[in-house]
C-alpha cells in the first residue's frame, strides 16, 4: 500500500507541472494541463489552495490534486 500524504503545493516546480501534463489527460482529452505561468496564478492566489496527493514510498511521486478555491457571498 501506498505511503499517501495531501499536502499544500506552495510553490511550482518541474515535478508538478510534469505531473499536470501526466494527470490532466486522464480526466480530459480536449483540456490541456495547466502551463507553468497558471498554476503559478493557483499558487499565489489568495482565494485557491492547490494540494496534491504524493507517494512518500516512489520518491514524493505526485498521484493527484485538488484546487480548493473561495469566495465571499452574502448569506
């Protein structure tokens, strides 16, 4: 069984933009995988979190994510 641990993307590297392009193809094939430059925009954004999922056994290999994102709303 994998060694899973969720943990906060706070900055982009190599590894997860190669893991987008790897990932992104799997829930889409007309939707590229985020550049560079956009998960960057994630990262920094006051309003998003980017976690991932890695395997802590194979090196940190980044398995999946998820993009929690908010907002104010008046209720």
């Amino acid at each position: 069984m994998a060694n899973v641990q969720i943990i906060e993307a706070a900055e982009v590297t190599p590894e997860l933009v190669a893991a987008f392009e790897r990932l992104i193809p799997q829930l889409s094939s007309s939707n590229p995988a985020p550049t560079e430059t956009e998960l960057a925009a994630i990262c920094e954004s006051e309003a998003s979190v980017l976690l991932i999922a890695v395997d802590r056994d194979a090196d940190d290999q980044i398995l999946g994510s998820l993009t929690l994102a908010w907002f104010r709303i008046p209720t």
